[in-house]
C-alpha cells in the first residue's frame, strides 16, 4: 500500500516521497531541499527521479549523498537530457581521496532519459564515483523506466522551454489480506503475508508452498506449510493498486496540455505545481508555470481522484488558501460550465 507526500509545504522546494505502508522501499520525484526528510526515511528511497536540473528540483541531491555515504546501498536516479553530465559535476565537486578504505560501497545507478532511447552510468563511492562505461538501450514510446515487482514508473516529456520529465507511478494490484479470513481458518499474522503477496505479484504457481510463521513467537518459521492456490481463494483480495502523478513546471501549451492529461489519466492522486494565481496568467506563461485555475481545470480533464498542489510563487506567501480555493474551484466546477484557463475575467 503505498501513498505520496509533499516534503515541504507549497512555498518551499519541490520533493514528493512515494512510501509503502508495509516495505523500506520508497520512490522520490524530484530532489529539491530534503532537510525536513528524516535519515531513516532517506534510507528507505531505492529509485529518484528528477523532472530538471533547476536549483529548486536538484538541491537535495547533496542530502541524499552525505546520509547515504558509507553506507551498502545503491540507489537508482533518473533524470532528463544532459543529465550524466550534471550528476557527474555535483559529485566531481568534491574530493574523494579516502573512500577507497571504506568498508561500505555506496552506489549511483544513474540513467539520462531521451525519448528514443537511454544512457546509464554506475558510480561507485570506493572508486571516488569514476564513472564505469555508459551503456547505452534503444527504449520504445510507451516503456516504463521501472518495472519492480510492486510497481512500475512511466514518463513524459514537457516543455518548460528545456524538455524535462513528469512521471506516473503506478502500484500493481494491491493485494488486501481478509483477517476475518484468517481467523476463521486460524492462521497468525505475520512476516508470512509479506511473502505470500510477493508470491502472488511473481506470478508463482498455484502449487508454490507457502511457509507460515507467527509474529507473536518473533516470526520464526513455523512447519505449517499452505499452496499458495489455496490461500490466494481463501484469504486474500485483490483489487487495483495506487496511481500517482507527479507534473512540475509546465506552461499551459496545447502540446504539454494533451501530455499531461495522459500521464495523470485517472490518478489516484495528482501531484500538480501551482505557481501564481490565475490574475497573473500572463506571468505564469512567461515563467513556463501553470495557475492554481489551469492545475485545477488538468485535474478535472485527467479525471483523478484527488490533487495536491505545490511549488506556490513566494508572492503569494500568507494567500496559500486563495491559491488551494480557485484550484478547488476549477477541479469542481461542472464540464458544461468550464473556467476559460487563460481569461482571468470569466468567472
Ligand atoms: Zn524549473
Ligand atoms: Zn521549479
């Protein structure tokens, strides 16, 4: 189960941490200032994936490297054109002189998208992060940039006059466990139902032996032993998994309309910046940003469920609510009544 906040509030950085209710293994849109994010909650982030390179979105990659240095990790980190390159100068930035000694590797897996294909490059701590050759893969249009076994990330090109990224992460089926099911048939609860849903998301068969363990007597394997067939009929319900979109630093163009209307198709929830107010439209397009009108109006077109705004302009700072209000506004007023997205007059 998984569910995505905002590190900051509106007016600071934007960062938004995709965490799973039940596993360490959590996914982070963009990096920018990441001080309010606990070193527990750093550690648990496998995959990063940054929109651009502006000092707002990339800030907090420093963080990530003083909490996770000395540490046996590797983290996968995706960004747009130019991207190696941009990486590469933050951690030549430093001096690396002692790592070698380290007992701990530490490790970048970092992939520069384009639209037809992809460039990655593994950085290790102890080899003071000299990039290992680039591999290069020729993608198709439509393929994720990860496929794990509980959810998959798709992405987009916008124009914000750099092309950059949005993304949508999408949960595979989540997977609920009846308890009164359980009880009826009882079993304990425990670390066994974290393998049992894996075994269900690997697609094992119906065969595979399900070993059940209690977690009231510290989770040691018991010898009861269960086919998965029987307990995926028995105790478990599965229904549709979490969408989350993630859209940053867009202009309100026909082009970046149509994109982002199909990478946030039916979200679950929205992640959408706001920056100005719809009175200062004709600012919002000079910057490459959207109004808190046109977020709300793309919220309402996508069809999601619920939306959050961010990335709220420094002059609007004490107005946060008027921003939140005609968003509001926009996402709720019916389809045959629609805002005009660029007449600030029309109510
Ligand atoms: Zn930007
Ligand atoms: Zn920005």
């Amino acid at each position: 189960m998984y569910s995505a906040l905002l590190i900051n509030e509106p007016f600071g950085d934007p960062a938004v941490l995709i965490k799973s209710k039940y596993r360490h293994e959590s996914v982070l849109f963009d990096l920018g200032d990441l001080h309010k994010l606990a070193p527990r909650e750093i550690l648990k982030i496998g995959h990063i994936f940054v929109s651009h390179t502006h000092v707002d979105h990339f800030i907090g990659f420093d963080t990530i490297l003083r909490i996770c240095l000395g540490r046996n990790r590797r983290i996968r980190l995706f960004g747009p054109p130019g991207f190696l390159f941009q990486v590469e100068s933050k951690l030549h930035s430093y001096t690396w002189n002692l790592v070698e000694n380290y007992s701990n590797d530490f490790e970048l897996l970092v992939t520069e998208i384009h639209p037809s294909h992809r460039m990655s490059r593994l950085y290790r701590c102890r080899a003071a992060f000299r990039g290992e050759p680039v591999t290069e893969e020729k993608i198709s249009s439509n393929q994720p940039l990860v496929e794990e076994t509980f959810f998959s990330i798709r992405c987009i090109f916008l124009d914000h006059l750099i092309p950059y990224l949005a993304f949508r992460f999408e949960e595979r089926s989540r997977i609920n466990i009846m308890k009164n099911a359980l009880e009826t048939l009882g079993l304990p609860t425990g670390r066994w139902l974290m393998d049992l849903k894996e075994a269900i998301l690997q697609g094992r068969p119906e065969s595979c032996p399900i070993r059940i363990s209690d977690k009231s007597s510290g989770d040691r394997p018991a010898n009861r032993v269960l086919p998965l067939g029987f307990l995926k009929e028995k105790v478990v319900r599965i229904t549709r998994g979490q969408r989350i979109c993630y859209v940053t630093d867009a202009i309100y163009s026909p082009e970046n309309i149509k994109r982002i209307l199909l990478i946030a198709d039916s979200a679950d929830h929205l992640l959408i910046e706001a920056t100005f107010l719809h009175e200062d439209h004709e600012k919002a397009a000079a910057k490459y940003h959207l109004t808190a009108r046109q977020a709300g109006l793309l919220a309402r077109q996508a069809s999601v469920k619920r939306f959050s705004l961010f990335h709220f302009s420094p002059k609007y700072k004490g107005a946060a609510a008027a921003l939140q209000h005609e968003a509001k506004e926009a996402f709720e007023r019916p389809l045959s009544d629609p805002l005009s997205p660029f007449d600030a007059a029309t109510r």
